[in-house]
C-alpha cells in the first residue's frame, strides 16, 4: 500500500520531496507528459513564510531574487510602500512559479522519485481499507492502483474532490478578468506596481531582468482576438501612467485569469485529502496562491510524517483542515481586500463617467488608507508579506 498523491503541481510535488525523504511509499501521478511539467508560463511571488518554510524542510531551491517595495498609483498620485522595511527587513522572493515546479520536478526525479507522468487519474473509488485509482497513460492500457489514501493537488477540477461524498464549497465568480502578458523588457520600475485607474487595473509584476508580467483587467467576455499587440500597449501605458516607455516592447503569452474564489468546507474525507487549487482558488491580487499550496503542502506531509514514523501517531493529520482551513480564509479576505484597492469588478450599474463611479471612489479612500495611515500601511505589509503569523 502507498500514498497516491494526483496532480505534480507544487503542492504535489512538495508532498512528494517530503514523503521520498522519509522513506513513505507513494506514486505521485501527473497527466502532463514529462517534458511538459514546469512549462506553462506562470506568476510566482513567495512570500517571506513560505521560503522560509521551505528552507527548513531542505528543499532544493534557492530563494535570491528579492522584491522589497509595491507601488499604488491612480491619474492624480502614486505612493511606494516598503514593506521589507515596515517587516523588519522581511522580502518577498521573485520565483515564477513554473520555474519552482521544474526546479522540484527535475530533482524528484534525480532523487528516484516515484514520478509518473502521462498518467490520468479517470476515477477515485474510496473504501473502507483505502482508495483506488483508476489510471489511463498516454501509451498504454488503464489499470488500477491501490492506495491507503489519495491526495488531491490535481487542479480547479480535482478528480478526488469530485470522489469525496457531500463535497460542500464557498464561491464567488467576478464579473472581469485579467489578460496577462509577458513582455520581453527590463521592469519599468524596480518593484511592483498596481494602478487603480477609471479605465480598470492595471500591473507591473518583476519577473527576472530580462522579463517582465503585466496585467489588464479586461471584461469576461474578451477574448485574445480582442487584444492585439498595440491595444495592451496603449491601455498599459494609460493606466499605468508610463507615457511612452512601452513603446516597442515586445509582448509574449498572453492569457486570460478568471477571478473566482472557492473554498471547500472540509480538506479531507476518510481516505481522500485536498492541497492547494483542489481544496481552494484565490484571486492572483495579493499573490497567495501558489504560497496557499505549499503550505498545505508541508502541513500534510508532517501528518504523514507522525502517522508512518515511530510514533504512528494520526493526530496531526486528523487536524489538517482544521489547521489549515483559518488560515486559508485569512488569505482569501487579504485577497479580496487587494482586489477591492485596485480592481473595478463593478456591475454594469455602477459604471459611471471617468473617475466617478462608487466603487471607483472606494478604491481611492482604501488606496489613500494604505499611503496615508501608518499603523495600517503597518498591518497591510505583514499580511502581504506573509509574516503576519510568521516568527
């Protein structure tokens, strides 16, 4: 018997770094074929818990490039906040999140790692003495694998969440979205930058020297056909109130990120447990999601630990959505605090002349609270940092 662990993402593959260390049997599972994982161009900003988080349980990466201010703007003012400063020196870490999953994949694999890619989990029957697997590869016949227990890290559309019986969940779907791009250019400003802007958000997003990510709020409704080249340049330039220092750039992968928000009621069912977008989906504003995922991550896993060491004891386990579901609120409500300073996610009724909308008002006074009031300029750096609980 083993630990089945569908979906190497970075929540399954920390889980995995964790249990081959320990000696713990598992397969972890991947549909993507292996020269796929860690492809997909994505955002990736660690926060200041989970790097260190991640160094203590050894974990072969590097956490070097440092991101220290943020900056709000609007059309009349701008203010840089630095937060590493008002934390004590606490930075978040510049670490794209496809390059964190190659990086652990690459190494799981160095390691003996029981990896299996091209393999789609199709169903997942729980009983009373385990789980089974049912696996198609890409090349090959379906089987089924018996497990003691499954572990979801498989996505928005988790087949072992799908398997757990009465599944409840909390959601909310925004009315736009965010294009993202990949601009092949140097930052224009050494830190992050969110633009509140009658026209929508906008953001600048570091990347690496070389490389930076910007975003647009959008309608939902906008597709790619929408979006050529020059339309992102000028809407860019506009909120971002950068003039003509777009001009020229090159723009590269662009995408679409629906804003919706889940959360299950309960990460674990019998046999069957949840880590990150299974067990829950957060906005990008704020930049949790990833971190949300590894810290699940390294909760579940340190059950396993106490459950298949010496000890044989099942207590922490039996407590990990108990543990981790406060927490995954507490990130869900600075989230949507971000979203509130920065994104229009208006109605239709609520769309006003330039500048004059109520919820373009609202964003303004939570925009001049976190330039203006120290105390909650102080609170907002710790949550956003991710040293809010963090020793």
């Amino acid at each position: 018997m083993t630990v089945g662990i569908v979906g190497a993402g970075p929540a399954g593959l920390v889980i995995a770094h964790l249990l081959q260390r320990n000696h713990i049997p598992y397969v972890l599972l991947d549909r993507s074929p292996a020269g796929a994982v860690g492809q997909q161009p994505k955002a990736g900003v660690v926060e200041y818990r989970t790097a260190r988080l991640l160094t203590a349980e050894n974990l072969p990466l590097e956490f070097v490039a440092e991101n220290h201010r943020c900056e709000f703007r609007t059309p009349d003012e701008s203010a840089v906040i630095d937060y590493a400063r008002l934390t004590g020196g606490r930075p978040h870490y510049l670490y794209p999140q496809h390059h964190l999953v190659a990086r652990l994949h690459e190494t799981l694999v160095e390691a003996g790692g029981d990896l299996r890619c091209g393999q789609t989990v199709t169903a997942v029957k729980p009983g009373p003495d385990g789980v089974e697997l049912i696996v198609t590869p890409d090349d090959g016949e379906p089987y089924t694998l018996d497990c003691d227990m499954a572990i979801g890290c498989d996505g928005s559309h988790s087949v072992v969440a799908a398997s757990m019986p009465g599944l409840i969940v909390s959601e909310q779907r925004f009315p736009v979205r965010w294009l993202a791009v990949i601009a092949n250019a140097p930052p224009l400003e050494p830190h992050t930058i969110y633009a509140a802007h009658p026209r929508g958000f906008a953001g600048q997003m570091r990347r690496d020297p070389e490389h930076t990510r910007y975003y647009l709020e959008v309608p939902a409704s906008d597709t790619a056909a929408d979006w050529p080249q020059e339309r992102i340049r000028i809407e860019l330039a506009t909120r971002l109130v950068v003039g003509d220092r777009l001009d020229g750039v090159p723009f590269a992968d662009l995408s679409f990120l629906d804003l919706r928000v889940r959360v299950a009621r309960h990460l674990q069912d019998g046999p069957l447990y949840l880590a990150g977008d299974a067990a829950h989906l957060i906005t990008p504003a704020g930049g949790k999601g990833v971190n949300m995922a590894i810290q699940d991550a390294i909760e579940l896993a340190a059950g396993l630990r106490d459950l298949y060491g010496d000890s044989k004891e099942g207590g922490r386990l039996a407590r990990y959505s108990a543990t981790r579901l406060p927490r995954v609120w507490r990130h869900q409500e600075f989230s949507n605090l971000m979203l509130s300073l920065f994104n229009a996610g208006r109605a239709a009724e609520d769309q006003g002349a330039a500048g004059t909308s109520f919820s373009y008002g609202l964003r303004r006074a939570h925009v001049d609270q976190v330039m203006n009031d120290p105390d909650y300029s102080r609170w907002f750096a710790r949550a956003y940092v991710g040293v809010d609980d963090a020793r």
